[in-house]
C-alpha cells in the first residue's frame, strides 16, 4: 500500500507480482553453481553493462517506431538484465530485487510531493524544477561536492555534454539568451577552419569536439534534446540514402560506381521528394 493521499485500494496486480516471482526464480535456477548456465553463472556486474546498455537502447528503438509487441519484448529483455544484476548482488549478500524496488517506490513518493504529500505544482514545468531542486538537496544530503557529480560517465556522450550543462546552468553558469550561444557555435566552427587552414589535424580533432559540445547547448537552448535530434537525423539520412540507392539501381547503376555529382544528385532528388 502506498501512504498518503493516493492509497491503492485494489493493492499490486497479482499477475505482475507472480510473473516478476517467475522471473527471479528462473534467475536462480541460471545462476545455480552445479546446474545453471555455463554462461550465466560466469557473469559480473561488469560483464553485463554491455548487455544491460544495448538491451535499453533496443526498447527505445522499439518505441520510437510505435511497435508495441517489439516494446513489450525488449522491456521483457530489460527486465531481466535488471533481475541478473539483482541476483549478483544478492549472491554476494549486498542486496535483492526487493531493495531495488523498495528504493525506487521511496524514491518516487520522495521526489513527486505534489502527488503523494502536501506540494501542489501546477505545470510540468513547475514540477520538473521541484524535481530537481529536490535531487539538489538529496545530493547535499549525501555530501555531493559538485553540481556535476553523478552524472555517469557512461552515457552517450551528447546526452552526458547536455546533462552536464544543465547540471552547470542550476548554478547561473548559462547563456540567458541565444545570441551568445549562436555566436559561440560559429566560433567554434571558425576555430576548426583555422587549425586546417594551418595543418594542424589534432588540433582540428579537439575543436570539433567542441563544435558538438557548443550545438548541444544550443539544441538545450532550444529545449531540444540533442540525443534524440541526432537519432532523429539518422532515421532521416538512412531513409534518403536508401532511396537514393534505389533509385540508382532502378537506372541500371550501382552506387559504388557512380561519383559523387550523381549521388549527391539522386539524394537531393529523395530530399525534394520527402518535401514535396
């Protein structure tokens, strides 16, 4: 039962609760030292995180293309990793699913008083600030020494560049409007020219990481996530490009041996006709 203004009178759905069960026993039958899987018994926390990370970017896929049995399963998949990393830890006798889950339920109820406690925000956008203002404190709380800690260093780095600068901007280090951060991308771009206009190709490695630094805050400017416009950029080029493949082959020619002007040609073409 939850506490507060929003007790669930009907409690959990008990066919959750017995598939979760299902699953975490099937966890430690995996894990069993003498009959489980070779495979799964060797597994670490370390050895999953590539695992862990692919199996969430597969359910994001899945989402963004509306596919709701491909989300269902790859959520199925998720889970799992989160009940594997439970078992380990379990193993070692640090903690359980039932911590996870207990952890998040208090962390959820803690962050969202407007719902479960006396709070009232009004807007999304009013909830979002409490939100952070309460994380804010939970950092303190936890001697957090940065406004930067515990950002993980394992995201993508564009998602990580615009959470970063978030995490800066809640302490006034921000542009207050656009005109400095559009500036501050074409200074970037005119830094790249300038180490090739003198042949310095490392230095124009480095400055391109900071062009991408500099469009991320200008995609946050414009509160746009970065991650998803890049993804969404993707999406757009590999239909286009695909097009232009065919529309090449359907004149007889293979585009590894046609030149650019050609290609460069039949991709426009695919680009008017999406606009057209």
């Amino acid at each position: 039962m939850l506490s507060g203004k929003h007790d669930d009178p009907d409690g959990p759905n008990p066919e959750a609760v017995s598939a979760v069960a299902r699953l975490t026993q099937i966890m430690v039958i995996l894990r069993d030292p003498e009959q489980g899987c070779p495979w799964d018994r060797q597994q670490t926390w370390r050895t999953l995180v590539p695992h862990t990370l692919e199996e969430a970017y597969e359910v994001g896929d899945a989402a963004e293309r509306g596919d709701a049995a491909g989300t269902c399963d790859e959520l199925g998949d998720l889970l799992f990793q989160v009940v594997f990393h439970a078992r380990i830890a379990e193993e070692g006798g640090q903690f359980g699913l039932a911590e996870i889950a207990s952890g998040v339920c208090d962390k959820l109820v803690r962050r969202h008083p407007h719902v479960f406690g006396d709070g009232n925000e009004a807007s999304a956008r009013s909830q979002e600030q409490s939100w952070e203002a309460i994380k804010a404190t939970e950092r303190e709380a936890s001697g957090s020494g940065s406004a930067l800690d515990d950002v993980p260093p394992a995201l993508p780095a564009l998602t990580r560049a615009n959470k970063l600068q978030r995490r800066a901007a809640r302490v006034g280090f921000d542009w207050q409007d656009m005109a400095p951060v559009l500036a501050k991308v074409r200074e970037e771009i005119e830094e790249v020219v300038t180490a090739l206009e003198a042949g310095d190709q490392e230095a124009a490695r480095s400055e391109v990481g900071d062009v991408l630094f500099a469009v991320t805050n200008l995609a946050r400017h414009l509160d746009s996530d970065p991650e998803q416009r890049l993804r969404d950029t993707n999406v757009k080029f590999e239909r286009r490009f695909r097009a232009l493949e065919a529309a090449l082959r359907a004149e007889g020619i293979e585009p590894e041996q046609a030149d650019f002007d050609a290609l460069e040609a039949a991709y426009q073409r695919a680009k008017a006709s999406e606009d057209g």
